[in-house]
C-alpha cells in the first residue's frame, strides 16, 4: 500500500510539473532565481510571494507587465483576452483563463493601475474568481541596469482539485511566469 502510496505521489509531482519546474529553475542563476512562497491566506485562498532580480532596468520590466496585449505570452495557461478598457487612470482588464486543475473557461476582469514610481496593481472586480489581488513593486538593484522586482498576489477559485495541489500547481505557474518575465524582459531590452 505504501509503494502504490508513492507511485501516485510521484505521478502528481510529474503531471504538475514540479519536476520540470525544479530542473528548469536550477538551470538559472541563483542570484536571479525567484523561488515563490505559497501559504494559504486566512481570509480564504492563497497568497504567493517573491523576490526577483530582473538583468534589465526597471523601465524595460515596466514595459512589459503594462503590455496587456501580449499577457497571454507571460503566463503559462491558455489565457485570452476578451476586453481591454484603457483610461487615463487605469486599465480594465478581462480574460479568460482555462488551465488544467479548473473546469472549462474562468472570467477573471481587474482593475489595473501603475503606483507612483512604477509597478502594478491589479484588483478583482468580477468573474469567475472569489478573490485575485496582484502588486508588483520595482525599483532598482543597485544600479539602472537590474531590477528589484516584489511580487505579491492573493488568488482564490473555485476547484475540486485539493488545497495541496492548488498550492503545487500555482507555485509552478508562479515560477514558469517568472521565467517567461525574465526571457521578455531580456529580448525587450536587446531590441531597444
């Protein structure tokens, strides 16, 4: 019963890809690995946050999370985008997300602001989601070349799927993001 116990174990590790995920992290720098921490959030749902350092100034960095056109590039679900409202303030957003451990399409519409100095904030107005807070804070590392980026999201939705494996799968998403972050920042940096 154990031996069938940890087959299914290691069966769940390697359909959420935390195999994958953990070699392909090792494979970066350890000074610019972001390695998400996911705790449970006691007001419901999850909370993850990191630390990044970006090889790019915070402007390039900047650029590219206020690119809404192109975030179903930056994460790694099928993701499209039904409404972008762009205002002088704010920018509101909604997107449909479909991924692996949720049934069918989930409506996910936000409100999008920069803070002063530069970031993101994003606030859950309505859709499929009970919850969905996400702030990006940048700033430089030590220069104008590197960035200093602190992340911080509380997501909550509806799943069938156990709490140990939201937690599995959304720190797998969280670190394929930031991959995909990093490689765009980097080839929208050598472009300019």
């Amino acid at each position: 019963m154990k031996r069938s116990a940890a087959a299914i174990l290691v069966c769940l590790l390697a359909w959420s890809g935390l195999v994958g995920a953990t070699c392909a992290a090792a494979s970066e720098s350890s000074q610019d690995q972001a390695t998400p921490t996911v705790t449970g959030d006691p007001a419901g749902g999850f909370r993850v946050t990191a630390s990044l350092r970006l090889p790019v100034p915070p402007s390039v960095v900047q650029q590219v999370l206020t690119d809404y056109d192109n975030w179903p590039h930056l994460f790694g679900v099928t993701m499209r985008i039904a409404r972008l409202d762009r205002r002088p303030d704010k920018v509101i957003t909604e997107v449909y997300i479909r991924h692996p451990i949720l049934p069918g399409e989930r409506r996910l519409m936000c409100e999008n602001r920069v803070p002063p100095g530069g970031g993101l904030m994003t606030t859950f107005l309505e859709g499929d989601f009970k919850r969905y807070e996400r702030v990006w804070k940048l700033g430089p590392d030590g220069s104008d070349a590197a960035t200093k980026a602190d992340f911080n999201l509380v997501v909550d939705v509806e799943t069938l799927a156990p709490d140990w494996l939201v937690a599995l799968e959304l720190k797998r998403q969280m670190e394929k993001h930031f991959r995909i972050l990093r490689e765009t920042a980097l080839e929208r940096a050598q472009a300019r």
